[in-house]
C-alpha cells in the first residue's frame, strides 16, 4: 500500500454531523499529513466548514448527497430508504469500489452494519462479522470484541473473533502473538456454557501460531489488561461495554462532587490538579472511540454517536491505522493458517 490513505466520512451521522466530522477531519489529519478525504453529505453545508479548516486544504473531495440515515431509524428501513444515496451507503461503498481504504461513520450502528454486511460482504471464512473496540486498562489497552455486531453465538464464531481480535492487536500493539482470552463466570475449565468450553478446547488444541490462548477471562480482567484480546458475543460485549462508560461517569460525578465539597477539599484538588487531570484523561472515553467491524470485505469504523470532534478524529485515526498497515491481508493470513477443525 503506498503511503497515503484515502479515508471516506459519514459526513451526516451521528448526533453532531458536520460540525462534529470536519474538525474531527483536521485534527486526525494534522496528526497524519497523507492522509486525504472523501465526505458525504450536504455540499452547501460542508463547503463552507471544509474551508474554514486550514488543515484540510486540499485534502477533501465532498460528495454530494442530502440523505441522511437517523440515528432511531430500524436498520431494515435505513436500508430501503438509504441504499445507494444516504450518506452512510455512499461512504462504505467508496470502499467497496476501492476509493477509499476505510470507511468510518458516527451514525446509527445497526444501519452501519446492516449496509456494509450488504455492501461490502462478510469474508469468505466468516460467518458473522463483531465490532471490536480499543479498551483501556491499567497496563495499556486492549482488544475486546463482540460488543454489539450479533446476539448469541457459537463455538466456530468465538474462535473466528479470537483470530480477528488477535489480528486487530497485532497491528495496534505491534505484537507478534497477542494473548487471547475468552469471557466466562470463572477461571476455571469446567465453568461456562458448552459454546464457551468448546471453543476453548478448540483454541487450546489448534495451537495458533498468530495468538497465545491464555484461557478463561473474567469481568474483573477487563479493566486489569489480563489479557491482549477479550472474546464474547455481543450481547455480553455490550452490555459490558456500557457498564463500563456508564461507570467511569459515576467515578467522575462523585470525584467532582467530593472536591468541591469543602475548603480544605478545594485546597487539595488545587495540589492534586495535575494528578486528577491525568486520571480525567485516562477516563475519557474520547481517547479510544471507534469499533472495528471485523469479518467484512472492507474496513468500517463506527464512532460513538454522541462523540466530539477530538472522538471523531481518534474514530479516523483508527481507520487509518488499520488501512495503513493492511489489516484485511493480516486477518486473511490469520484465517488461512487456522487448521480447518477451528474455523469450520
């Protein structure tokens, strides 16, 4: 792949649309100059914002388009009203037809799905595509899918994410065998659904030589970085993933509440300043926005819907790492050397 990435923007999605995409756009691409633009969605709105943004001279083509996918829209009525005009479409198709490496949207998530499923295509050795997203830890990040893309699972589809995840952590942590965990009640090998167990013995036995199967993970090993990659199905990823940002909000209400209760309080935060401005940073869920629809011929990122322009543009400097360093030929090599007991 030559250096510059071409990246396509939902330039409609999400809670903010443009005036959320295009400074999102700037500031991804003042941290990546080769990085160049193709937005979709209303020119007579976008024009105007594209220029009054110096860091997208001359790296954005807009096409036009005044669809627009709603954010409470079923995805099976995104679909009819918005296959092949809606901002949405028109951005993963640019990917489809090879004008752009990848694809992101802040739009309504069940529709992004949805139209890239019939876009683009699941790969030939997947099932069912997942969403993974970048989780922070104590020790760093990590890799945790499926946190919303299907409901229910298998164990061929567990062992499917697991090779995706590990293949999305080589690239992100520049490891060569990331280490892969599988969600469960309990540690222990005897615990958890027969789904859960099968896959284990699968990955134990398959002995991939593109991840280190560790074992069982439990809730508590997600905010500990136990692991690289933490595989489930999506509706325990999600609602996983929500406790999470639901919680790190309580922490931040309590933590503002607490500081500002006293004098003697307020004179400590005043010390502690820069202590608690690391701790806000780290919490901020702005820093690792964006999901990785894994299993799909084509690279799509979903951004968080409610996000800012400095989310939107970590959402874009996702894309960008996972069009840079070719993240489809690393899943198809991953998938190609996974015997065929493990993936079939």
């Amino acid at each position: 792949m030559s250096q510059r990435v071409r990246i396509s923007l939902d330039a409609m999605g999400g809670d903010h649309g443009p005036s959320t995409v295009v400074p999102g756009a700037g500031l991804a691409r003042e941290r990546h100059p080769e990085t160049t633009f193709l937005m979709f969605g209303d020119e007579a709105v976008l024009t105007p914002l594209v220029a009054a943004e110096p860091r997208l001279k001359g790296a954005v083509e807009i096409r036009h388009t005044t669809v627009a996918v709603a954010m409470d829209e079923k995805p099976s009525q995104a679909v009819r009203s918005g296959r092949g005009k809606s901002s949405m479409w028109k951005a993963i198709q640019a990917v489809r037809d090879g004008e752009a490496e990848a694809a992101v949207s802040a739009g309504n998530t069940g529709a992004l799905m949805a139209m890239s499923k019939i876009c683009l295509k699941t790969m030939s050795h997947i099932e069912r595509p997942a969403i993974a997203c970048l989780w922070p830890t104590v020790r760093g990040e990590s890799v945790v899918l499926d946190v919303g893309a299907t409901i229910g699972t298998d164990a061929n589809h567990l062992v499917d994410m697991a090779v995706m995840g590990a293949a999305m952590a080589r690239i992100v942590f520049d490891l060569d065998r990331p280490t892969v965990g599988l969600l469960n009640v309990g540690t222990e090998e005897m615990k958890g659904n027969e789904a859960v167990k099968e896959a284990a013995r699968m990955l134990r036995e398959s002995d991939l030589t593109g991840l280190a199967y560790h074992g069982f993970v439990e809730g508590t090993d997600l905010g500990r970085g136990t692991v690289d990659v933490v595989v489930t199905e999506g509706f325990t990823g999600n609602i996983a993933l929500k406790t999470a940002e639901g919680t790190a909000k309580q922490i931040a209400a309590y933590l503002k509440g607490a500081m500002g209760r006293t004098l003697m309080a307020k004179i400590g935060y005043l010390f502690a300043r820069g202590a608690f401005n690391a701790l806000r940073e780290k919490m901020n869920p702005s820093r690792a926005n964006g999901g990785v629809f894994l299993g799909l011929e084509g690279i799509v990122i979903k951004s968080h819907g409610a996000a800012d322009a400095e989310g939107f543009a970590a959402a874009i400097d996702l894309a960008y790492d996972m069009a840079r360093h070719d993240l489809m030929r690393t899943i198809r090599e991953r998938l190609d050397a996974t015997p065929a007991q493990a993936s079939a």
